[in-house]
C-alpha cells in the first residue's frame, strides 16, 4: 500500500492506493494549526493507524508515503523552510519525523507541485510525459513536469510560474514584492489590481459599487463580463491575453502536450479558455501551437493525493 | 567507440570518443550540398571508415552514433524535415539512413540540441541536472535540459528560447513571422531591428554611418557602447533588460543551476554579462536568483559533437 497527504490549512486530505496506484480509500481530517502546528503529523499517523487497521493492515505492508506541504521544500532532503498556513516556522524534517512515527519510507513535495503530478498521471493530463499546470486563484501557483518527472530545480524554485513576468509595462506590485509577474494580472489579486487601475476609463461599470466598497471579486468580474459589461469584459481579456503570452513562453521553451489550467478561476469556464486560447494562438511560437491543448483540471481537491500516491511509485527503491 | 557529428552548412564536424567519452580524435570535413546535400551522409560514412581503419577499427567496435543537424529534427523517429542550409528538402530518415550505411545504432537530434547537452556536460553547465543555454547569434537558438536530459517537447519545438514573448511593446518583427519574440532584440538582426528604430532619437551618433549605409552589425555597435555612444549604449541595455526578462522567466520556471550564453554576441563578454545579471536581479523570481548562475559557453565549435556523444551515451541500450 501507499500512503498518501495533502496537508491544506484547514484540512488534509489523506488516501489509501494499492501497488497499483488504484485508490482504495480517501479520507480527510481537521488540520490543527495550534501548537505551531506541532500535532498536525501525530494527527495524520493516527489517523493512518486507524484505517489501516479497519483494512487489517499496518505501517508493515506499506511501501511508502507521499506528503504534500503548502511551503518550500526541499525535495532532496525531505525539509520545508516554514509554512504559514499550518503555523509552521523555520526549518521542519518532515521526511524524517514521519519516518519516525510509521518506519514508512517518506516522500515529501510542495503541494501545488503534487496536484500537478496528480493531474499529470490520472487527470487532464492524460499520463503525457510533458505537462504544465496553472493554479488560478488568490495568486498563480502551478507546476512542470518534463519527461515524466516533476521539475524541481537547482533551488527548489521551479513551477514558480505565477512569477513569470509578462506584464512589465503594467507595472503592478506581485505578492512576490515585485511587479509584472503573470500573478499581478491574471489571479483574483490581479484582476482587482486591473480593476483598481482601469476603471476610471470605463465610467459607469457595473462593478462600480463593489469597487468603491472594496468587495470586489472575480466571480463578480466573470458574471458580469458574460452580461457584456465593458470593464469587465476588458479586464478578463487583459487576463487572457497575458495567460496566453505566458503560456506560449512554456510552449516554446518545454511544448509541453498539455496546459491544465486549475483553481478557482478555471470555474470561468469556457468564457475564459477561449479567449486564452486565441490570445495564445497569437503570440505562441508557430510549431509549438499544434502540439500544445490547454484544458482544465479535472481532479478537483483529490489531484494532491493522486500527485501524492504517484510520487512514491516514482522514487520508492 | 561512438561516432559524433555535428552538420554544419559549410563544414561538418566528426569525433571519435571512447565508451568512457573521451574524445579519441576530432577533425572535420567540408559539407558537399550540391545534389540537394545528398552527398553529406556518404562522405561523413566515408570520413569515418578511413579514420576508424587509421585506430585499425571497424563500425563493429562502435556501439552508436550520434548526429546533429540544423533542422526541425524528429527525436524520436531520427528524421529532420527540411534543413535549408544543407540544401535538404521534405522529411529525411537520417536515422535509417546512417544506420543502413555503417551498421551503428544511429540517433539524431537538433544541433543546438547537442551544442547545448556538450556545454551542460563537459563546459560551462557542469555537468549539472538543469541547464539552459541562449545561443546569441543572428537569431537566439539555444537549448533547454532538465533532469539531465534534453527536454524536446510533445512537437520536438522546445527549447526554442528565442521565441519567448519579452517585448511585446516593441511589436519589432521576428524572422519566424511573429513579433515581440527574445530574438526580435536580442540577436544581431534585433540590434539593428531596434537601432533603425531609436536612432533618431540619439543623434548624432557613432553609429549614423553604418545604419545610413546599411552595414550595421552588431560588433560595431558593442565597440562603441564601450566607448560611451549613447545609442550603442541604450541598444545593449535593451537587449540586456529583454535577456534579462527572458532568463528570469526560465529561472521562475525550470529554476536551471546555469544558463549558458553562447554564439558570436557572447564575445562582448563580461560588458554584456555584467549588464544581463543586473536586469536578471532585478527581474527574477527572488528564490531562483541565488540558484542560477549566468555564464559564457566555454567548448566554442566543439560543443556540438560532444553533445552527439553524450546523448548517445544516455539513449544507447
């Protein structure tokens, strides 16, 4: 059996796959931030103590476990340097103190990297050997996968996607501290910043209220740029056209098969990934546009745990 | 012994490397593209068969061949389709071809391919997992490695670095029909692509001269650059500010530990470097900027026919 964890803020995610990668039973538990989060693994070893004794089995006839973390890791050494939403701070052995409680071999990633590899090997990427993700949410997070294997790179950074930058001469602060990253135009953080820098040419707008309330979101912007409201439909091609530059900066550089776009922004649906689309057809390399689907994620809040199974498979000894 | 060659319009190169890929000899032969190039297969078959019996060698003793030419090149089937510069037309089974010819296991990929895996393996990338280089030349080539391997792509268009969208706003005209591309700036024909554009406002300057008359290029503008011209100067900064975009957008990406910077507009050396690292800081990711080390190709021709040994070395069975 392989153990598999996708530690959110709130909850985490746990599941039980056979050799076979086949899932067999997914479960979650409350995430306990208390105590800097120091209960949060105990709860997690608990938790697989239980189940597994409801299968008759134990930690023995597990080969490995997969652990997804919403921080920087480090993938060789199994760390994670801090991770705010858990209240954790300063360097954390995950690897080894989960190797402690279950004596299971332990593989630990980020979790926006796992839901990638999730999505890569049994969701929307359809098992491709080169597939990218974009997370569209508060931020843009993602990951790469090329030749079959998550990405990591020298430092850790890689799948930073979100920090591409592709919109220099709007000059907009990124979360990052900088300006220009993809994140600080085409997130629901970026739209906002759009929203707040454009809006005076298109007086009046139908989100003219939410933005002098400061209630602004972008569910708000989307349903309104499908009712034809101009700022609306100015800020989603905005969007589009600078998630299309990006994308077609990945096309050239990996032409990866697939382009999975995630988070709560995908649920724009097809209104979004047309306008993706064309603004990608346009400014993508000519041979790389071919070869290149951009589609939508297609696990929903599991792609982390399949991420999490799937990367034991590939590393276990 | 494995067999490496490089294809070039005027020359090919050839190497003789040992199993532990040292090079034995290398030596090279001109480039025969009368008859739509169809000599260059026989010849190089030829080169090999007197130079093999000179070490009293046969093709028995070889255990692959590794071949790179300038051309779209199908990795996985070992055909090219089309190279212009050797007079090749329509879809060529180099693969088929050469092993028919010699009886060696045969694999074929793209020459910038190849320059790029014999930098990341025996010159400036050091041997390390993630590498890319940027070839500076009349158009930016360049090459992108992953894990070790060379990344080729669901359409073999990776690596095609000069494509990436930095400079949209300039709308300046790429040779592949598009505009805004890194090579639309950052290579010899973007030097002049921008000085015909800017021109006018730094006059007079040392460079009037050579743009009325048509004979710009682009060692004169980076000699003059060094001498304080004010238009050379803002040409390089641009193309450094653009370069500097594009590393750091790999960097968000692939978080390579070296990006290599080859071709004839690297010979402007630590004047251009200097000038991209501090656009790269300023631009990138700051997590990937530690990682990432910006330095110069260090094999000069020779790079590619390593590489042909290298990949052979990495894919024969």
């Amino acid at each position: 059996m392989i153990l598999a964890v996708d530690i959110g803020g709130t909850t985490c995610k746990l599941g039980l796959f056979d050799s076979s990668l086949k899932l067999v039973e997914k479960w979650q538990i409350p995430t306990d931030t208390s105590d800097e989060g120091g209960n949060i693994l105990k709860d997690i070893h608990l938790s697989f103590t239980d189940k597994l004794s409801v299968h008759k089995l134990s930690f023995d006839d597990c080969t490995g476990a997969g652990i997804g973390v919403p921080g920087p890791v480090d993938f060789e050494a199994g760390t994670v340097n801090g991770a705010i939403n858990l209240n954790w701070y300063g360097l954390k052995d995950i690897k080894k103190e989960f190797e402690e409680m279950s004596g299971v071999w332990t593989i630990v990633d980020n979790d926006a990297n796992l839901a990638t590899l999730g999505e890569q090997a049994f969701g929307a990427g359809q098992n491709k050997d080169d597939v990218v993700m974009f997370t569209l949410g508060t931020g843009v997070g993602g990951g790469v996968i090329v030749n079959n294997l998550l990405v990591h790179g020298a430092g850790g950074a890689a799948g930073e996607v979100g920090h591409i930058k592709v919109a220099v001469e709007e000059d907009l602060k990124c979360n990052c501290g900088g300006t220009g990253c993809l994140e600080s135009v085409a997130s629901s953080s970026g739209l906002k910043n759009m929203a707040a820098k454009y809006h005076r040419e298109f007086v009046p707008s139908a989100l003219d209220d939410k933005i002098s309330s400061g209630s602004l979101d972008a569910k708000t912007i989307f349903e309104h740029a499908e009712n034809g409201d101009s700022l609306s439909l100015y800020l989603v091609d905005k969007m589009s056209e600078y998630l299309g530059i990006g994308i077609g900066n990945i096309a050239a550089t990996l032409n990866p098969s697939h382009i999975i776009l995630g988070g709560g922004l995908s649920q724009a649906g097809e209104f979004l990934r047309s306008r993706i689309l064309g603004k990608f057809r346009k400014y993508a390399f000519p041979p790389a546009v071919e070869s290149t689907d951009i589609v939508f994620a297609s696990l929903g809040n599991d792609a982390g745990i399949y991420g999490a199974a799937k990367i034991v498979s590939q590393y276990e000894k």
